[in-house]
C-alpha cells in the first residue's frame, strides 16, 4: 500500500485541519503509513490553534492521485467539497459529521457518520476504541476543533458528546476550556485586513440543491455593522464567485459569535427560495436571521427543502 494521505474539506476550517491531524496520527500508531494533508491554507482561527499547541500546518495539496492511490476523509464526504481528483483514487475510510450526498465508491471502506458537532468528537472514540494515547498537542487540536464548530457549544449542532469530549481534551491539553475557547474565537474574527475574496473563500462549501448549485459561505465576527459596511463589494465579488464557478445562488451568512445571531447576504437567482427557506422577506438583498448559527443545521437543510420543492 502507498502512502495514505487523509484530508478534510476545500477551505479547511479547524475541524478539517483537527481531525485530519488527528486521524493520520492515530493511523499511524495503528501501523499505517498515513500523513495528514489540507485542501488550502487554515484561516486564521485554526492558525492561533496551531500555534498554541505547537503543530505545523498539514502541505496544502491540490491533486493527490500523482503521489498516492490511497486516500482517507475526514469532516466531508461530498466529492463537490474534496480534493479536484477524488475520483481517481482509493478511498479507505471515512470520518464525518454532516449529511451523505454524492458519494460512491468501487470498493468496500471503513465509513463513520454520527450526528454530533464536530468530527474531532468522533475521532476521539477511535482513540479510546484502539486504545491510543492521545498526545497533549493533538487533544489541543482536536479540543479547538470542538469549539470551533459548536461555537463553544452554542451551536445547535452540539450535542453532550461534544462537550464530554471537549472536558476531556481540554484536561489533557492542560487549558481552561471557556477561556481558551473564547480567544480561539475571537482569534477568527479579525477581518479587516482580508480582501471581499478572501472573506467569501474563507469558510465555503457548494451544494447541488434540486436543478441549482448554491455556494454557502459563513464568517464568523464580533459586529455584523463592521461586515455589511463593505455590502457593495461583497456583493459585487459574490457575483464575479457566480459567473466563474457557475454558482447559481451565493448566500453569506454573517454569524455574531457572541450574541449567536447571523444576517446573510444574497447574490444570484433564484432569491424567492431563499425567503422561503427561512420564512423571510429579503430587503437589499439582506435578511437578519435571528438565533442561527450553524450552516449545517440551520441553513443548508432550509435551503434545500425549499429547492426540492
């Protein structure tokens, strides 16, 4: 067997880059030949998280068949979200927390779903189910994956899996699980100094909904007024992110970490759908949605209801 190389999603946020770490490790302890990889750079979050626990980020690759037939996912399944040459090679295995949509493969693998908030919560079961030891700087990793998708567990996709997992990992880690959690956040936020592009690539996935494909992007921030002062530009570049990569739908969702409300901003057709979606009227093509903070569970399921219908 050639070297396997595991990955999360394009745009890699904490969790992909966690668990990828995460899981090579614990391939590894297991006899196999794995190294993690990423899908881009981390963003700035995940870059605080590595830092704080010293771990260098996983060589950003963009095709993997060239160096291995051999291949493992973690945090996404959907090959619309992978690697640009997933279908040229081997999947091993699977570990994931979101839905299962445009997936196949030839042969049989190792495959992990469970409805909980973070993928890193499921790979610290395979730790105790193979009675690995996890390292300081891996639970770490795995802990600010945790955070990071549960919001510090305001999120509704955190579940009392996440945050017994977190407890745990924060003690073996030796950090103060609300404090470093809050500042790992906040580490996110800082979005000044990133370009419209930049911000719109920062945390994006794109689904095939019904006949249309919807790119959804989310950024996270302290003060939506600070986001939506730049509307202009971000709508003007979410259309050039359309025409290029023929999105039909590009929807921004703007989340405030500290109050856990978001707004979205909307660029393409059709727009109707989306105010059914979250039973709203858009006004300049904005709508505050109050309470919402996870695109998992409180934005791509509406959506694609109301595409399907």
């Amino acid at each position: 067997m050639s070297k396997v190389l595991i990955f999360g999603h394009q745009n890699p946020d904490t969790d992909a880059i966690g668990a990828a770490l995460a899981f090579a490790h614990l391939q590894k302890e297991l006899g196999v030949d794995a190294e993690a990889v990423a899908l881009g750079t981390p963003n700035e979050e995940t870059e605080y998280a590595l830092n704080q626990f010293g771990l260098i980020a996983p060589r950003v690759v963009e095709k993997v068949a060239g160096e291995t037939q051999d291949v493992m996912l973690v945090d996404h399944n959907e090959f619309q979200q992978s690697v640009s040459d997933i279908e040229e090679v081997n999947i091993l295995a699977v570990v994931d927390h979101h839905r299962i949509a445009n997936f196949q493969t030839a042969n049989p693998l190792y495959y992990r779903a469970e409805p909980v908030g973070c993928t890193s919560t499921i790979v610290l079961k395979l730790y105790k189910e193979n009675n690995v030891t996890v390292p300081k700087e891996i639970a770490g990793m795995m802990l600010s994956a945790i955070v990071s998708d549960t919001l510090l567990f305001k999120s509704p996709t955190s579940t009392e899996e996440d945050m017994k997992a977190a407890k745990e990992l924060a003690a073996i880690a030796d950090v103060d699980l609300e404090s470093y959690g809050l500042e790992m956040l906040k580490a996110g936020t800082n979005l000044s100094t990133k370009t419209e592009a930049e911000l719109l690539d920062l945390d994006a996935k794109s689904f095939p909904m019904g006949d249309k494909t919807i790119r959804v992007a989310q950024v996270n921030t302290v003060d939506l007024a600070e986001v939506f002062a730049r509307q202009e530009a971000l709508e003007a570049a979410m259309i050039v992110e359309n025409t290029k990569n023929k999105y039909d739908l590009f929807v921004l969702l703007v989340t405030n970490i500290l109050n856990s409300d978001s707004e979205i901003l909307i660029a393409g057709e059709p727009k109707e759908k989306v105010e059914v979606a979250f039973n709203t009227k858009l006004e300049n093509n904005r709508a505050f949605l109050p309470g919402v903070v996870s695109r998992k569970k409180q934005v791509v399921p509406q959506l694609t209801e109301a595409f399907e219908k």
